[in-house]
C-alpha cells in the first residue's frame, strides 16, 4: 500500500506542479515562464519525486512508464494495475487542487487548462498523425532513457537526473504539437476538468504514450542486454 500511496502523491504533483506552472505561471503577462519554463516545470517534478519517493514506489508517475517497465521486465504484473489506478487517481486529485487556486482569478474561464490534444486542440495546429507519431517517439525514447539511467550498470545515483531532464528536452520538443502528454495520467486529469475536445481525443494519450513504452522497453532490452 505504501507504494500505491506514494505514486498517488507523485503523480498529484507532476500534474499540481507541471500543468499548473503552465495554467497559473506561463501566461501571467508580468513573470510568464513560456515553453522553457514550463519545460523545466515539468522535469523539476519527476526530478524531485525521483528522490522523494524512488526507493518507496520506483516513482514511475505514469500509466505508460509501469506498462513500459512491465514489458522490459523491470515491474511485476501483480503490481501493474494497482500502479495505475494510484496514478491516474493522484493525477484527477493534482488536477482538481489547480483547478481549485486557478478558479480564485476573477475572469476565470476553463479552457486552455493545460490538456492535449491534436487539430484545433494541439497548440500549433498539428493534425493527428503527426501529434500521434510525436507521443509515440517522445515516449519511446522517455522509457529508453529510464531503462538506461536506472540500470545497476548505470552510475548510482544520477538516474533522477538524466530522468528529469529527459521529460524536460521532451516538452522542449513537443509541446506546440500535443502540449506534450506521454503519461496517460496528466492527460486525463486535466481534460477531466475541461471536457469538450480535449475528452474527446483523449484516446490517443493513453494509445500512443503505452504503444511508445513497450517499443521503448524492446528496444532497450535489445541494446542493453548483457554481452558475454
């Protein structure tokens, strides 16, 4: 249960600490952050959680990291839906804590609340092929990383790190085509909140991130295996 209780408070604050450095800090005309800072936000919180919660839980924070780290052979089964649930919770629980401090601004309208999505929905136009191709290898390389940073081959100790600036270069990348999901979790709390288009094409954050995982996890089990 301790592990379950520690991805639940995880996940709440990638998504409290992400998508609301990007709905509360990025458009404030004064101090807006932008897609670095935003970028950054979003890296500090896996980096951050890395070492808070990693020994507890492995701190995966993502529906699609459990499912790739299952198909490496890095995460037993029994444990795979526990993990999700506890995410996807933590995630709706983050989400509705940001949707509580946003509504408090006078003018306060629900939309823009940090979702993806392609078409209208995906912040510079993109159609769904591309934004689906994106999360697919955004993801793909994510769980690479992961797998070669958290390898007992792999220096002790920096793993968070490599991690947490590997989410960074990925929103660096991605978010003007899907406002960057790769974790099913932070995509369905907040369009949970929003609603509309968002909910509508929520399927593909959660085919694409899981499709990326597994072709990451294969691809590292391959590159990573063990040479005599």
């Amino acid at each position: 249960m301790q592990k379950y209780v520690a991805e639940f408070f995880g996940t709440f604050w990638l998504v409290l600490g992400g998508c609301g450095s990007a709905v509360l800090a990025a458009a404030f005309p004064e101090v807006g952050i932008g897609l670095v800072g935003v970028s950054l936000a979003f890296g500090l919180t896996v980096l951050t959680m890395a070492y808070a919660i990693g020994h507890i839980s492995g701190c995966h924070l993502n529906p699609a990291v459990s499912i790739g780290l299952w198909a490496g052979g890095r995460f037993p089964t029994g444990q795979l839906v526990p993990y999700i649930i506890a995410q996807v919770v933590g995630g709706i629980a983050g989400a509705f804590v940001l949707y509580l401090i946003a509504s408090g601004k006078a003018g306060f309208e629900l939309t823009g609340f940090a979702t993806n999505g392609f078409g209208e929905a995906s912040p510079g136009k993109y159609n769904m092929f591309a934004v689906l191709i994106c999360e697919i290898v955004m993801t793909m390389m994510f769980l690479i990383i992961i797998l070669g940073a958290t390898d007992e081959r792999a220096p002790a100790g920096f793993a968070p790190i490599a991690i947490g600036l590997g989410l960074t270069l990925i929103h660096l990348i991605s978010i003007p085509v899907s406002n960057t999901s790769v974790n099913p979790a932070r995509s369905t709390a907040v369009a949970i909140f929003e609603g509309g288009l968002p909910l509508q094409q929520l399927w593909l954050f959660w085919v694409a991130p899981i499709v990326g995982a597994v072709i990451g996890a294969a691809i590292y089990k391959f590159i990573g295996s063990h040479q005599d």
